[in-house]
C-alpha cells in the first residue's frame, strides 16, 4: 500500500463513514474542512481528498468502525507507515493482534505479526506493546533481529 491506495481507499469510503456517523452532507464537509460541493464531488468519485484529507478523515473518525475493519485494526498505524518510511513508537500497548494480526516469528519476548488485511508488519513484546510498525518486512526483521540479539533488551 502507498499514500495513493490509501487515498483512493478512504475517498471511496466517504459516504460509507458518512452514513455510519447519520451525518448530512452539510454536517460532514463542515466536519472534515471542505465545501459541501468538494463532498459531493468526492463522493461521485470526481474528486478526492488527497493525502491530508484522508489522514483528517481518519483522525476525525478514529473510532469508525468501517476504517477498522478496513484497516484491520488502529489506522494510525497505517498513517505513520505511509509518512515515514520505517516508524517506532515509544511501547504503545495493544490487545496483541487477537483479530487482523497473524504471528510471523516469535524469539525470546518479541513477536513479528502481519496485518491480514494491509499486510505491513509490527513488532511486540511479551505485554503487547508496540515496539514499531511498517511495511517494509527488511526494516522489521532486521530491528526484531536487533531486538532480539541483545537478549531481548533495549
């Protein structure tokens, strides 16, 4: 996935998200930034939202249920795999991948999973948090090898 899939994804999911909330047309684009004209036109699949949309979208929206199941999970984290090229947080806890995650590897108290439905990657510790996400497999294994190599302390 690139900023462009992304887009297009969260473009053609507007109204969707839209009708999710019980929003007009009006209410949304007031909501978002733009005219209710720039809306309808997204909508018709004649305009988009373009990265910065899309990103304010799913900020705003964080707890649509349409974005998580088309994001498997926390969009976040797609975002900032998309704006930088490798990300690490500082632990963020998760609930360890018990929906849209697969388990890749598992060495000492780290984990690598998969996201089934983007397909970027993560790394957890035995509690679940977070160590950095992204969806370049080569950085993950090589910080998961990092990780691990030092007997599983940072």
């Amino acid at each position: 996935m690139n900023r462009e899939d992304f887009i297009k994804i969260i473009d053609s999911k507007l109204k969707l998200i839209r009708h999710e909330k019980e929003f007009t047309q009006d209410k949304m684009a007031e909501i978002i930034g733009i005219s209710k004209k720039t809306l309808v036109q997204i909508e018709k699949e004649r305009s988009s939202l373009g990265w910065t949309g899309a990103v304010a979208v799913c900020t705003i929206f964080v707890d649509s249920e349409i974005l998580q199941m088309l994001f498997g999970g926390d969009v976040q984290d797609i975002i900032r795999s998309l704006a930088f090229k490798n990300y690490e947080v500082d632990y963020e806890s998760t609930l360890g991948g018990k929906v849209w995650w697969r388990d890749l590897e598992l060495r000492g108290k780290y984990i690598i999973q998969q996201n089934m439905i983007t397909n970027h990657y993560r790394i957890l510790d035995n509690e679940n948090r977070r160590i950095c996400f992204s969806f370049n497999y080569e950085f993950i294994n090589r910080r998961f090898n990092e990780l691990c190599g030092n007997g599983g302390r940072l």
